[in-house]
C-alpha cells in the first residue's frame, strides 16, 4: 500500500502521511527495509512517496 493510498484512506495531506511514516520507521532502527519510492504526476514533477506491505 501506497503512502498516497494511505493519505486518500485516512483524509490526511500526503505529506503529512509522508511526516508520520518516516517517523515510525526511525522508531524501529536502522534494520528496517527501505520502503521509499517515487510517483510522477500528470504535470511530469516526481515526488517521493512510500510503498509499504500491507
């Protein structure tokens, strides 16, 4: 699951979502797979995001 599918889900702002999870990762230590990913908007600009298993 997306970090977008989880801001649309939780009617929260993307970045926010982004904020919230970065947090909980550095909760868990530095053993933790990297998650990160990026998705490219209609516009063309690239933004980072995360890809997490459900």
């Amino acid at each position: 699951m997306s970090s977008k599918e989880i801001a649309k889900l939780t009617g929260k702002r993307h970045d926010h979502v982004m904020v919230d999870i970065r947090k909980m990762l550095a909760e868990l230590g530095p053993d933790v797979p990297d998650f990160s990913g990026a998705y490219k908007t209609d516009r063309g600009n690239t933004y980072a995001c995360y890809n997490l298993p459900r």
